[in-house]
C-alpha cells in the first residue's frame, strides 16, 4: 500500500467481483495537468482550472479477500 499513498488524486477504473465475497479494483493515479481549460457551470465561470488527467505509468491492481460492504459514487 505504500506504493499508492503518495498519490493525492485517483481513478477507480474496474471494480469487480471475482468470487462470492471477494473484491477485486483497478487503480490509476491522477496528475494535475499543467494546460489550463476555462470551465463554465451553468452561466458562472469558474475562471481557468487545471484538469486531473490519468498517469498510465501507475496501474495497480487491488484484491481483497472479503468485504462487507462498498459504495460508488459517479462524480462525472
């Protein structure tokens, strides 16, 4: 786990289950990009912001043997 804690953003890219009770998630970090976007809600402008992109250099698999409960949450 130390291999993923420096990361501050994440993408969580699969979540499966591959046996009853098990738990299995794919891991890629997020870097901050460095190219500016202007993003508008609605009509309210939220100035220049930073888009988080996917790192392919930092894939990790995840597997836990038994689980109680997740949730997902869609932010897009």
């Amino acid at each position: 786990m130390k291999e993923i804690e420096p990361a501050t953003y994440y993408f969580i890219t699969k979540i499966k289950e591959p046996e009853d009770n098990s738990l299995e998630f794919k891991l890629i970090y997020g870097i901050v990009s460095k190219k500016e976007q202007d993003v508008s809600v609605g009509n309210q402008n939220l100035d220049p912001v930073h888009p988080i992109l996917m790192n392919d250099d930092y894939k990790y698999k995840i597997t836990c043997d038994s689980y109680i409960g997740y949730s997902v949450l869609d932010e897009s």
